[in-house]
C-alpha cells in the first residue's frame, strides 16, 4: 500500500521542468515533494532554484541538494508545490497547521502556479472544520485574540509543544491562534474581515491562490480537483 501523500507529492513534481524558479511548501505532504526533487536534482540532474516556505523545509531542501535562493532574488516563481489542512469550494484552502501560513501566502502569491498535494482526508466538509490559524503580532495579542473571538468563541493560543507554557513561535516571530470556527460560509469575506484586524499579520485561509489540488490515493491513483471540477489522472 502506498502513502496517498507520496502519491501526490511524486505526481506534482512531474510538473518541475529544468530551469524552474520554484517555491516549496511546508509540513508532512510537502517534505515527500522536497525528496522526490532532490532525487530528480541528483539522479536526472534538474536544475532548479528553489525558495522555501520555512526553516524546516529549506534545511531539508538543502539536505537533498538542491539549490536555494533569497525570494528577494527573483521576480515571480514559476510553480510551488505545497500541502493544506483543508481544501474547501472553489480551491479554498486552509493552511497554517505547521505555523508557516505567512511564508507560504507570501510564496503562493509570488508564484505563476500553486499545486497542492495532499490525501483524501483534507477534503472532508463542511470546510472550516479545521482550525482556522491565524498569525498574530505578539503585542497586545490578548486584545487581538478578543476580536478574534467576535467571529468564533473558540480561539486558541497555540503552544510550543502540547503541555508546553510557552507559545508557539513561528520563523517570523509571530504567535499563532487557531480559530475553531466549525464551518466558514464565505470564505473570501472572512478572510478580508479577519485582515482588517492591526494585530493580525496573516490568515490560514488561501482564496483564489490554487491552481490544482491533487489527491493521492493508496492504490497509486491520483485525484486533480481544477477551480471548477476535478477529474482521475
Ligand atoms: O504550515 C503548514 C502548512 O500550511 C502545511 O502545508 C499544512 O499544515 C499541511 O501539512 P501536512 O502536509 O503535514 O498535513
């Protein structure tokens, strides 16, 4: 049996064509990407130049081998490759599960295409039953978590570790707090909402950003879900 993560991270590196600017992605589904394009850098010599979406994911790239630049250093990437907690109407998503979100919208945004991968389970409805993360500035972040809670009564600081005191610090120094919102109806309207809030500096939710999601089955198939229908590859 395979693991439907691999599955999809191996059918979006087919896209990664030699010469590519490319942006990686964070977390459990993106890290099976970052491997099978360094196999691809070390066995078919692909060159690219990549940027990653965190500290985690450009130790890893740099591990496999594969080059790494400044995003500063380019205009647009050609493509990124990264995972989701929750894919939702329309290629919504939410993101942020590892703490990344910033990094990787600011990526997304950067990028001609957005490819996520990811299992069968991140497609679950209703959309919003995830916790929604949403990076906050440390500052005042108590008073940013009660505005926060106008839109859901359930929003947690996130900690370091599960028993941990301390909280979770992303590579930017920001806090996170999960929204635990149950369902979010419109998502594009709570992600402009959410925004206009000063503490908050970004929100788990990515509207209008993906190009495809791909799904990956056990048997090795795989699932492309495009902005308005999806088809069996
Ligand atoms: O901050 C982390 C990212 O948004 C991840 O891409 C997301 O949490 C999915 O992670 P995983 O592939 O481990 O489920």
């Amino acid at each position: 049996m395979l693991d439907p993560k691999e599955v999809a991270a191996r059918e979006a590196v087919k896209a990664v064509k030699d010469g590519m600017t490319i942006g990686i992605g964070t977390g459990s589904t993106a890290a099976f990407a970052i491997r099978a394009i360094g196999e691809r850098v070390k066995l078919e010599g692909l060159h690219v130049r990549a940027v990653a979406t965190s500290s985690r994911s450009r130790e890893m790239a740099a591990e496999w081998g594969i080059p790494l630049i400044d995003l500063c250093e380019v205009e647009a990437l050609d493509l990124t490759i990264d995972g989701a907690d929750q894919v939702g109407p329309n290629l919504s998503l939410i993101k942020g599960g590892g703490g990344a979100l910033l990094r990787e919208k600011i990526v997304a945004q950067a990028s001609r295409e957005l490819i996520i991968i990811c299992d069968e389970t991140k497609r679950q409805m209703p959309f919003g039953q995830h916790p929604l993360p949403v990076a906050v500035v440390p500052f005042g972040h108590t008073l940013t978590r009660r505005r926060l809670e106008r839109f859901c009564q359930k929003v947690l600081l996130r900690p370091k570790a599960p028993d941990s005191p301390e909280p979770y610090l992303t590579d930017d120094g920001l806090y996170i707090y999960d929204m635990h919102m149950e369902t979010i109806a419109d998502p594009p309207q709570l992600e402009q909402r959410l925004k206009q809030i000063v503490g908050v500096v970004e929100v788990g939710l990515f509207n209008g950003l993906a190009s495809r999601v791909l799904f990956g089955f056990h048997d090795g198939h795989v699932e492309e879900l495009l902005p308005e229908h999806s088809a069996r590859l």
